[in-house]
C-alpha cells in the first residue's frame, strides 16, 4: 500500500495549530482587555457604574417594548417575568420581528452566557441598585437645597484676663471685633446672648 501524500497546506496547519492557539491566548489581552461586563467580578459601585453607563438605557427598552407586545402592564410587571421573553412559547407570536430584530447585542448575549433566568435576576438587582441610587441622589440634592442654620456661640469673655507678655494683660477679640471687659464692641454694640 502506498503512503498516502499529504497535502502541504494541511501539513502546515497541523504543524502551526498549537502556536496559532498560544498566539491567540497571549493576544487575548490586547484585542479584549475587558471580557464581557457580566463576566467580570466587581464591587456594587463598579457595578452600578458600568450597568448605568454601558448597555442599561438599550436593554431596558427593548425589555419594556417587548414587555408591552407580551401583554404586560408596566414597567413592575414586566421586570418580574421578562424571561418569558426568551422562553414562553407565545413570546414567538406575541413579538413582531422588527422588534426581536433590534434587540440589543449586549442583551442577547447576557441571555446566551448566563441563560434567561440568572439574566433576570441580575437585570433585576441592577434596576433595584439603581432606584437605591437615585433615592441616594434625591436626598443629597435635598440636602443642598436646605440652609443648615447653625448658631454662633454666645459672646463669653474668658474668665481671666490673658497675658501673653508681662504687662500685657487684656481681654481677647472675638470675631476681630476689639471688645472691652463687658463685651461692648467698639462700635457700641453689645453682641447678642451676652
């Protein structure tokens, strides 16, 4: 039986597959420094930050007018069971093709990498993460608005007089308001609460 003749293109990327995927795994860093954002270990703040500048405003439309055409009321109703989306069989009739035609890239692939189910739950934590946000930023605006009235402590001269150098003995100036031992100022004024 003769030896069969190998192809030299076939020899070549049997010999340079093992270094094609090392090449792949030691560039991997440099075309994708970032691996998908769900992905990713993060802190709540890291989250709520990525989730609030990256895909949220696409996602939560596209879930929301899906939501509508599936016969649900409201935004509540429509985080509670939007994996139905993805797996209830009436989703298909429900939801006309150009809506499923511009689902969101990032959506599909939470869907694909996680599943329906744990991608609600994250959408879900993200959204309540997000109202815990908004809440916080309510109340510091609130606080900005409000003039904290905070009273001066009432004029009280030192019980004795201060001598800083021998011969020198007086009565401190409170407020750079040069006073004398019964709290006059020098305009005539006496301080209120003295």
């Amino acid at each position: 039986m003769a030896k069969k003749d190998i192809n030299p293109y076939e020899q070549l990327v049997e010999e340079a597959s093992e270094e094609y995927v090392a090449l792949v795994y030691s560039i991997a860093e440099e075309l994708a420094p970032v691996r998908p954002w769900w992905h990713v270990d993060l802190s709540p703040d890291q989250q709520i930050w990525r989730w609030l500048s990256g895909p949220r405003n696409e996602i939560m439309d596209w879930i929301y007018t899906a939501g509508a055409y599936m016969g649900w009321e409201g935004p509540e109703e429509t985080l509670k069971q939007w994996e139905k989306i993805f797996t209830d069989p009436m989703a298909e009739e429900m939801i006309p093709i150009f809506v499923v035609s511009v689902m969101p890239i990032e959506l599909l692939e939470m869907v694909q990498a996680a599943g329906p189910k744990d991608a609600g739950n994250h959408v879900r934590k993200m959204e309540k993460m997000v109202e815990g946000r908004a809440a916080a930023l309510e109340t510091l605006d609130r606080r900005d608005d409000e003039v904290i009235n905070v009273p001066e402590p009432p004029f009280a001269p030192p019980p004795m007089p201060v001598e800083l150098a021998p011969g020198t003995a007086g009565w401190p100036l409170y407020g750079a308001v040069p006073r004398d031992s019964e709290g006059i100022s020098s305009s005539g004024e006496k301080p209120a609460g003295y």
